[in-house]
C-alpha cells in the first residue's frame, strides 16, 4: 500500500530579518555571544561552503550568515544569481552549523556588521584583510577578524562553467538567465 506524503512550505525557524535577529540577540545575549558572522551570496551550496560555514560556526557560540539578496548579487557578478534568495536562504538555514540567516541588499555586509557588532567576523581564505570591504568596521568596534582556509577549492562560477562544459552552451534547457526558476 503507497502512503501519501504531504509536502508543505515551511520558514526555518533560523530566518531572520534584521529586526527580529537585533530582538532575539539582545532577549537572549548570553546565548549568542560571542557572535560569529559571515557573508555571502551561497548560490550553490557544496562541500567548501559546508566546511567553512562548520569552521566559523566552532570559533563562538553562534553563527549569523548574512545572505546577499538577489539584487545585491546581481549587482556584483554578471548573471547571477542562479537560485533566487528565498531558496538560497532555506537551504542555508537548513545546515545544522547555522544559528541564524539574515537576507540584505547592500553591495557589502558593512551595515549589518556595524549593527550587530559580531565579536568574531569570518571570511574564507581567499580574502585578504587589506581587501576585505568590511574590515574596517570590524576594527572600528574592536572585533576580531578570521580567514578560514578553503579545505574544497570549488566556486559556483567553476561549478556552471565544469556544467556547460558537459553539457555545451547550445544543448536544450542551457542555462541562461532567462531560464532561472
């Protein structure tokens, strides 16, 4: 006999917005701090992402993934993003190193680090602290900042050019902008 499963759609308890992640911090500090954040625009979530996001999650209490949101991606890589932020928010939210995902449209994360003030901001190890555009705001409140290693060298951008190079460019249903969800 089959049973019928019933699929819903559910918000992760973990998505926040601003507002709501300024609330539950201060309800609750000593749950939260000290803070870990990052940011990112996670477009398609593999195994470098997951080890990275673990390692930061293990430098403090909690971790916050801010999330570029569509426009912001847009505004920084040329055809992107492949998976809308809704989608990218839920799975992120999903991944048991996550504490909490706040989406924001800004080109750098600057104003959420200023606001939540994270004693710990994590980047990957590709970054350097002379080019990383919230640094500054980091220092400026007296937080520390961590470049973990890359332990998978992947990127999304490696990942759609290794597709089209299986599937070319001109095969049925190739991706294109116009072609995203």
């Amino acid at each position: 006999m089959a049973h019928s499963v019933s699929v819903f759609r559910s918000v992760p308890l973990n998505l926040y917005t601003l507002e709501t992640l300024i609330a539950a911090i201060n309800a609750a500090p000593q749950d939260w701090r000290p803070l870990v954040f990052t940011n990112g625009c996670f477009d398609l979530i593999h195994a470098g992402h997951v080890r990275y996001l673990a390692a930061a999650r293990a430098l403090g209490k909690r971790l916050v993934v801010g999330l570029n949101s569509d426009r912001s991606v847009a505004a920084l890589k040329p055809k992107r993003p492949i998976i809308p932020e809704q989608q990218r928010a839920e799975v992120l939210a999903s991944l048991r190193s996550v504490d909490a995902v706040v989406l924001f449209s800004d080109r750098t994360a600057t104003t959420l680090i200023e606001v939540l003030q994270p004693e710990i901001y994590v980047k990957g190890g590709d970054y350097q602290l002379e080019t990383l555009p919230e640094a500054a705001a980091v220092q400026r409140y007296g937080g520390r900042i961590e470049l973990i290693q890359v332990e998978v060298p992947s990127s999304t951008t490696a990942i759609v050019q290794r597709i089209l190079e299986l599937h070319g460019e001109e095969s049925p249903g190739a991706w294109s902008p116009q072609n995203q969800p």
